[in-house]
C-alpha cells in the first residue's frame, strides 16, 4: 500500500488526505502544532490514516505532499525525503510570506525554491491552483464532459506519471509541463489559476500567461 505523507494538514492538506484515503492510500498527517490537534481528522479519516510529527510524515511517506505557507519551505525535513517524489501546492502570498527577493524578480519560481531545499527530491507543482473544497466537490468520473483539469510540472517524469495517476484517481485530468520552471504558467493572478476548466481550456490559459514583469 502507497503512502502519503502530508506535511502540513490545513485546508488543502486535509482535503488531499480525504480524497486519498478514498483512493486506497494510506496517509500519515502532520502540522506545525502537533500530532494531537489531528486527532479528529484522523478519526474521520478511518483506520489508513495516522497523525506524526512533520519529520516521521516525511519518513514514512512513499510519496510527500508539502502544502504549508511558503515562508516555511525551509523547515521541510530533507534527508527522509532524498529521492522521493514531493507534491508541492506552495503558493507565493507576500503579504502572508513576507517579501523573498528571487521571487520578487521572477530568477525563480515557488516550487523551484522547494527543488533547492530538497535537491535530492523529484518536486512536483501540484494541487496549488484548486480551492480545498473542490478538491472533493469538482471531482468527476474519467470521461465527464465537466471534467476539471489540473497542471501538473515538474523535471522528473516519474514525478509527472504519478501526479498524472493521482490526479485521475482523484477525478481530474492533467495537463502536465515541463520543466518544473515552467510551473509559474499557473502561479497567482494568470488564466488558469482557480478556473474550472477543461483540459483544452487550461493548455490555451497556460499559454496566455504572462510574468509578472511583463504586467507592467
């Protein structure tokens, strides 16, 4: 059985895990305030969910989802997560994160900051451009003429083929690209990020994004 270790069970976190656990997985939860304050999501979650600290998460998972404020990026545990794959949802809010430099003049892009911290990782952007309800309320069958889609990016293949999978599973198509630079297409403030849209619509809003710089 696959494991997902969640580090950061918020909004987006807690979602993922409802929708994994529906999927098969098995998922060990944590978050900055302790294994404790999880106990009632587990319990809702069922027997194939446990909660750990962010570091035992990590270790146990076969595949990590980071999904905690940007500004945290760096306290991700590194070593238990060489080589595996890490789904990214980070998005960069400056208000909440405070101003980082690299971002601000566009040399790099949110998950990229993630790939650094982790260079032994194969980070994927995902799950960052989708409200946490409709995780579990835009989710539709293979084939649904109202099916959502969703980019994936990444430099691993493996990393995409998985987010691929998972994304099905979940109810969604992907629209992958590559490399992992490429995720700022579906960043903050451009076409495709929070639209319900098909996975035609969301190739054309990809490639009607513009950098931040060329806004002015």
């Amino acid at each position: 059985m696959t494991t997902l270790g969640i580090i950061g069970a918020g909004n987006i976190g807690s979602q993922v895990a409802r929708k994994a656990v529906e999927a098969g997985y098995d998922v060990v939860l944590s978050n900055s305030r302790g294994p404790e304050t999880l106990e009632a999501l587990v319990a809702e979650l069922g027997p194939t969910a446990r909660a750990a600290t962010a570091l035992e998460a990590a270790a146990a998972a076969d595949i990590a989802v980071v999904t905690i404020p940007l500004h945290a990026y760096s306290t991700v545990p590194i070593e238990a997560l060489a080589g595996k794959i890490v789904l990214d949802t980070n998005n960069y809010y400056p208000q909440r994160d405070g101003s980082i430099a690299e971002l601000e003049d566009e040399s790099t892009t949110t998950s990229e900051l993630l790939q650094a911290h982790l260079p032994e990782s194969h980070v994927v952007k995902a799950f960052n451009h989708i409200g946490a309800a409709d995780i579990t309320a835009d989710a539709r069958p293979l084939g649904s003429a109202d099916r959502r889609a969703l980019v994936a990016a990444s430099n691993s293949e493996a990393g995409l083929e998985f987010a691929r999978g998972l994304y099905d599973k979940f109810g969604f198509d992907t629209v992958a690209l590559t490399p992992l630079s490429e995720g700022w297409r579906i960043q903050r403030d451009t076409p495709g990020y929070g639209a319900k849209v098909s996975k035609s619509e969301l190739v054309e809003a990809l490639a009607g994004a513009k950098r931040y710089r060329d806004l002015d």
